[in-house]
C-alpha cells in the first residue's frame, strides 16, 4: 500500500484523494471532446460540401444540344407535413434544388463568404484537430483506468480489514483484478454505491 498513498495518509484519504484525480481527468476529457475544430478543417469540409451541392445540381444541357429540348434543371423531393385532416399525413412534391443551383452560379462566391464567417467564429488557439482529440482522449482514458485500479486497491484493503469503503457505481470493470470483480451491489446513494466483494 505504501506505493498507492501518501506518508500518513489512511485508506479512506486514499480513496478521495484518487477521487479526486479522477474528477480533474473527467473535467479534461470534457475539456478535449468540447474542444473547437481548426478553421482549416472546417474550411475543407465546407469546400467539399459546396462542389458536391453544386455538382449534384450542375444543369443537364446535353439535351438542348443533342435533341434540341430545354435544359434538365435538378429537382428534389419535398416533404411537408398536411395539417387539418383525420389523422398525420405528408405531402410529396417535386422542386427545383435551388440551393444546389445556387453553389453552381456562385460557387467562388460562396465560398469566400463563408470563409469569412468561419474565421470570425473561430478559435484556432484552442483547436484540437482530429488525430490530437484522439491521442489526447486515450491518454486521459489510460491515466483514468490507472487511478481507479490504485483507488479499487484501497478499496480492497479496506475490506480485508473488515472496513466498508463505498464503491463508485460507475468504476470500470478492468479496474478490478478478474478475482476481486464484485458480484453483488448494494442500493446507489448519491454518486456511490457500497458493494460486497466476493472474496471465494
């Protein structure tokens, strides 16, 4: 035990002290997942996301050519929701994609514009890419299963000297070594639940 608490520090210290350490893991893990994405991904999603509305809506004039018929501008199917009849129903109807034929007239212009608005909103001081979320989360996810098995320990301690700490309700299962998983567990109160361990 001596590795897993401080010089004078009792078991039940312990435990809120590998508490609170997880607390303080929950707050950065919360602080990475909320974190703002780079304005340059964001930029490049929206580029994307511009060429394939304006690509899905560019005008058929193969037809005028070829045939001498009018141009084939897209259409999209419209739902709407029919009110003040016996029970729900929903409408269909066919409509030109004028979003779509918006980003193929104005494409560039478009663009620019909301370049402009992405910029104003962005926060690239405190932008977390994709690849840094991910390494930044499973760390705080391995320092976090590290704390709760030191935290299990105690609690395990506690328990061959006939001593009840409570347990975590939400403590991960490979906190515990597979010998001392508990088995049966007790009514929650508040954000702990005291658990019986099978010793067999």
């Amino acid at each position: 035990m001596s590795e897993l608490l401080k010089k004078g520090e009792t078991l039940s210290d312990g435990v809120a002290c590998y508490r609170h350490r997880l607390r303080e893991h929950a707050a950065d893990l919360h602080r990475v997942r909320g974190s703002p994405w780079p304005s340059s991904v964001a930029k490049a999603k929206m580029r994307e996301q511009i060429e394939a509305l304006a690509a899905a809506a560019a005008p058929n004039c193969d037809s005028a050519i070829e045939h001498g018929l009018p141009i084939g501008f897209v259409t999209k199917a419209v739902s709407a929701m029919v009110r003040n009849v016996e029970g729900p129903a929903i409408s269909f109807v066919e409509s030109p994609d004028a979003l779509g034929l918006m980003c193929f007239l104005f494409r560039d212009q478009i663009v620019v514009r909301i370049e402009q608005e992405l910029d104003a909103l962005a926060d690239d001081g405190a932008a977390m890419s994709e690849r840094e979320r991910q390494e930044a989360e499973a760390q705080i996810m391995a320092d976090t299963l590290m704390i709760e098995r030191g935290e299990c320990a105690l609690i395990w301690a506690a328990e061959e000297r006939g001593d009840r700490l409570s347990q975590r309700h939400d403590s991960a299962s490979g906190a515990w070594p597979p010998a001392r998983q508990p088995t049966a567990r007790q009514p929650v109160i508040g954000n702990v639940a005291a658990r019986r361990i099978d010793r067999t």
